[in-house]
C-alpha cells in the first residue's frame, strides 16, 4: 500500500489531486552556465593533501554551496566552497564529472 492509498484510507472525504506526484525532498533547481566547469587534481593540493577543485562556475555562492554539498554527499567526503571554487578532499575528478554531467553541466578536465 502505497502513500496515496493511506492517505486515501484515512481522509475519505477529500478529493485528491492524482496528477501531483509526492516528492519527500524537493530540489531547489542550480544555475546552468554555457561555460565549462573546469576540473582539476593537485597532487599536493591544500596543506600538502589531495584535492579535486571545481573552478569557473558562475552562478550565486548559495548555488555553489548547495552543489558542493550534492556532491560531498553521494561521494562520502569532506570539502568547501567559496568563492567560485569547489575543493574536494582527494582525487574524484572523474567520479564528479560524472556527477555535474548527469546534472546537465558542460564539464572540462583539466590536468593529467
């Protein structure tokens, strides 16, 4: 039973909109840019560990922390973002690439 069907169950009388459909979490959309993020590795990176940083992304900062967030999330990871640039702790670039592709970014590697 799923939840339109509870809800059915236990407010008989109200009509429900069926072409709504439930979303437990809604997605606030992120700015799209006709430019690339640019992605890159440092070996030594900040405080002599490695990180992947995202660059050039020209959206607002409360976009930019909300995609560094998304990406944290489904990578397990630490990192930051603040003006303009997205640091992850340790090498993801492709994995984060796949990530801002499925997402509709236009991304380039940059490096080796």
């Amino acid at each position: 039973m799923d939840l339109q069907d509870q809800l059915k169950k236990l407010f008989p009388d109200h009509h429900f909109d069926e072409s709504k459909e439930f979303s437990s979490t809604p997605e606030k959309e992120l700015f799209m840019q006709d430019d690339p993020i640019i992605c890159k590795y440092e070996k030594k990176g900040r405080n002599g560990k490695p990180v992947t940083i995202l660059e050039n992304y020209n959206g607002a900062e409360e976009d930019l922390k909300q995609l560094a967030k998304e990406i944290k999330s489904k990578l397990g990871v630490g990192g930051s973002a603040k003006d303009g640039i997205i640091v992850i702790q340790g090498n993801y670039r492709d994995k984060i690439m796949d990530i801002l592709k499925e997402k509709g970014f236009y991304v380039k590697r940059a490096g080796g």
